[in-house]
C-alpha cells in the first residue's frame, strides 16, 4: 500500500509540476514589471527542482510519471490567451496565475489526503510544491 500510494502521488505531483512549468511559460511573454517576472523565473526554477527530485524517485519504482490532463491542460491554454487578447497587463496574468496556484493546491492537498499511506519523503515533496505555489499567490497579490 505504501509503494503504491506512493507511486501515485508522485505522479500527480508530476503532473502538476507539468502544468505550473507551462502556465507560467504561457504567460511569460506578458509580464511587464520586473518584480513580477523574477517571482515567476523563480518559480519556474523551484518547480524545475522538485521535478528532478520526483524523477529519481519515479526512476527508482521504475515509473515514467504523468503527463497533465490534456483537457485541462487545453482548457487553461484557451483561457490564458483569451484573456489575454483582452487584456494584456500584469493584472491579468497576475489574476490567471493566481487560479492556478490555488487549483494546484486544492488538488495537491486532495491528493495528499487521498494517498495518506504514501512515505515521508514523498508527502514531504508535496507539501513543498504546496507552499510554493501558495507562496507565488502571496507574493503575486500586489500585481491583482
């Protein structure tokens, strides 16, 4: 039970990195204000180190991960650049980041609920990915 839960938290912790990585690719291009653009070139760079911590793990029970819901993954696309062609501003990706943070975090918590046998050190990378991207909607408000 505890490889297993294990396994798919890992997995959507995965995943969820994936989708943070390209929402904030998407939006990128945007950002006008430097303040703005580091907290998210930092982001990316804290998302990018969790990732290759995942991977070792999923490497050592010999799993290649998940990929994002490609629904979701559309949806959040269309959303970004619509909004977008409406309004480009820091207010706008600030607004579209800051849903993404949050989505993230109900779901990872859902998750690290849902997969209360998975070990330490995994619910360990969880939570961080979980302060992270509540920290990125914290520092973020300024620009809403």
């Amino acid at each position: 039970m505890i490889e297993a839960d294990t396994i798919k938290l890992l997995r959507e912790c995965d995943a969820g990195i994936k989708m943070g990585v390209a929402a904030i690719d998407d939006v990128l291009d945007y950002v006008h204000d430097r303040t703005f653009r580091k907290y998210l070139v930092d982001c990316k760079s804290e998302h990018d180190r969790l990732k290759e911590e995942i991977q070792i793990l999923l490497e050592a029970y010999h799993d290649d991960g998940k990929e994002p819901n490609p629904m979701a993954k559309s949806m959040s696309w269309i959303k970004t650049n619509m909004k977008l062609v409406i309004e480009e501003s820091d207010e706008t990706v600030a607004d579209l980041m800051t849903d993404g943070c949050n989505m993230g975090v109900k779901s990872l918590n859902k998750y690290l609920n849902q997969y209360k046998a998975a070990d330490e050190k995994t619910k360990d990378i969880t939570k961080r990915l979980i302060n992270l991207e509540e920290r990125l909607a914290v520092d973020i408000r300024r620009f809403l």
